[in-house]
DNA sequence: GTCTATATAGGGATAGAC
DNA sequence: GTCTATCCCTATATAGAC
C-alpha cells in the first residue's frame, strides 16, 4: 500500500525512482500487470531488482503508483488541453475545437490510451484504480463539457450533464473501437466525419 | 492455433468441452488471462489438468476458445434482442426500447460486461480477438441502428451511420464508467435519465 | 480416457557482499 | 545504496500408471 517516494527527495533519488517507473510504463504496458515481471522492469529501467524493491514496496505498490502517476499526468493533460481556443468563436466551433483537441491528443499521446485499456482491464484486481480514474479524468472532462453546454443556450439541452455525457463517450467509445480495438479497418470512420455528426447531433436547432 | 472441439462430437466430449469452458470463464473472469492458471482451471470445471490438455492445445488455445464463444453467444443475444419491439409504435418510442433492452440485457448478464473487458484488457496480447469482437458485436449492432436511423425520416440526421455511433458509443460509454470503473458512487446517473437524453439528441426536430 | 506425480522453467522477494 | 546470487513458490506442460 504504502509506496513512499512521492514526496521531496534528493535530486539523484526522484531522479531514479523516475527512470523505474518509465521502464516499469514500457512493461506493464506491454504486459499487463500480471504478466509484467520485476526482472523484465528492472533491466528495462537499466537497475536491478533489489533496488526496485528499494523505492517501492512490491509489485502492486509499484503498479499503483504508476497508475497513479499516469493519471495525474493525463487530468492535467486533459484539463489544460482547450487552453488555445478563441472565445470570440461561435459556440459551435468551440465545441468542434474541443471535439478535435481531445481527439488529437488521444491518438497522438499513446500513453493515454494505454492507461484507459490498463485501468478497465486491471479494474477488477484494481478497483480504486479505476475509481480514481473516474475521479479524476472522466468527472471533470465531463464537468467542462457540461458547464459549457449549459452556458450557450443555443444547444438547448434539458440535460446538460447527459449531453456532456453522451458527447464524450462517443469520443472515447470512437478512440475505444479504431485504436484499442483495431477496428480501423473493420468499422473505417475518418475523425473529421465523426466530429461533424458530432456537432451537428449537439445542436438542437440547426 | 487449432483448438478442435467446435464440431459436433459424442455428447460425453461435448459436455465435458463445456464444462472445461464453464471453469476456464469464472478463473479468467476472476483473474485475467495471464494471472489465471491452468490448475485452478482444471479445479473449477472439477477434472484434472491433463484432461484440460487433452481438449485444448495449450492456455492460449483455450482462452482463443473461451473468448470466440462468448462472443458468439453475444452475437446471438444482441442480434435477437430487440425482437419483442412493436412497429406499431413511433420510431422514437422504438428507439427507446432498443437503447433500453441494450442497456437492460447488459446489466442483468454480468458475462457480457465481463467480455468487453476481457477483450478491452488483453487487446495487445490478443489483437485479433479484439477485431473478432468488433465485426461480431459492434459492427452488426451499430449497422441495425444505423438502418433504423436511415429509413425513420423524423430523426433526420444527414449521416446515420455515425449517429448510430454515437448511439451505440453512448450506452457503452456508460455500461464501462457505471459498471466496469465502479463509477456509479462518483459520477451517479440514473438509466432513465440517460435514455431520456440520448433519445432526446437523436431526434433532430422534436 | 483420465488421474497422480513430476520435470522444467520462471518469477517475486531477499540475504549478504561491495 | 546498489548489485550478485539465491530461496522458495507457483505455473505450464507431460510422462507414465490405472
């Protein structure tokens, strides 16, 4: 449980406790947790494994704090991201913008969507994984979404927490089918083909 | 790679190619694939380890068997699910019902939800079970709504195909946040309430 | 045909050297 | 503080008995 070093240390320590879990990202991720072994992590972050052992508790201690780790990175990747968008556009195009934001970096940032695939499938060994991935990433994602669609009446949802909702698990549900599950070739759909019905279901009245 | 038994074979052998797959669905469900073993296996369908041996090539075997079951038996639960409609009623009322039994049917059978994580978690291991999974399941369900979307003229959506996506990406999205992350407690969301939204956005010009 | 018993390998975790 | 070498356990897969 307790798997200290995420507190202030000595440079070269946080340094080191860094390069474990860059290469304990490579294995569990191409891995899984289960078939991930300590010996493949140790060799990938260039140390051995008793000095794994050193900076964190054991196997599952070092599987949380990455996850950990992760998700922290991606809420504020995530809450960071439509930074760059122009309030003066009408609220149609910011809504496309935020669309296309989250899409692009999903698909150019493969980490994020590793750790989606890692945390629904360890979900069952790793509940509070999985609570904290709601926590943090889906709830203000869908937050944001729903504080601006309920703040331009021309979308005219009853439901501005639903729409948000329904906006991003079609996002995530498209990220889901062509990249997780190698569907691009089986269900083709281009992204900008997907954001315009997106868009245009969002507007009631067009 | 050839795992044989899905002929028809002597009724003894058949059954007991169930029972093995009965054992190998709750210790992979339980635990994953590669955190499953073989002895606990062997345990739950009650016989020995070598009989597991004797019906299936190897674990990869089995789970490739366990796997292309399950997604048979959803195929087959999807694509005759909605058969108690009434055409009699309005399309949206009919759309409802289907967002409805979908959401319904995989809530009351745990295997379903059980699969799409299964299938999720072990993508990079198994990529072709992941497109299996989606010919077999998405694609077939995502083109019975999209027929359904393109000859009822009142949802008016210039591309069906991708308002059944959204349709289809909406449910999912919520059976994986509600269900599989355990996010009822944080993000809470009634099903009605869901469905109210959701067929509310399809219908263009209410 | 099915089980008992086992060969063989690999992983988690640690004791002790440097 | 880090590595080498090792302990102990569990897992896959099979040989041989019944």
């Amino acid at each position: 449980m307790n798997s200290a070093p995420l507190q202030h240390l000595s440079g070269d320590k946080a340094d080191k406790a860094k390069v474990i879990l860059d290469g304990a990202l490579q294995v569990f991720t191409a891995d899984g947790y289960a078939a991930a072994s300590m010996g493949r992590i140790a060799a990938a972050a260039g140390v051995s494994k008793p000095t794994l052992y050193s900076y964190f508790q054991d196997k599952e201690g070092l599987f949380v704090a990455l996850i950990q780790q992760l998700t922290h990175n991606l809420r504020y990747t995530i809450l960071h991201l439509p930074l760059d968008l122009d309030p003066q556009e009408p609220p149609e195009q910011i809504l496309r913008q935020m669309a296309t934001s989250t899409l692009n970096e999903f698909s150019r940032n493969a980490s994020l969507l590793t750790l989606m695939r890692l945390v629904i499938g360890e979900s069952e060994r790793f509940p509070d994984l999985s609570r904290t991935f709601v926590r943090e990433i889906i709830k203000p994602m869908v937050e944001r979404f729903s504080a601006f669609l309920a703040t331009h009446a021309c979308f005219g949802h009853s439901d501005p927490m639903v729409a948000a909702r329904i906006f991003s698990g079609a996002i995530a549900h498209y990220l889901i089918m062509q990249h997780i599950l190698h569907g691009d070739d089986i269900l083709p759909l281009e992204r900008d083909r997907m954001v315009n019905g997106l868009i245009e279901m969002m507007v009631s009245y067009p």
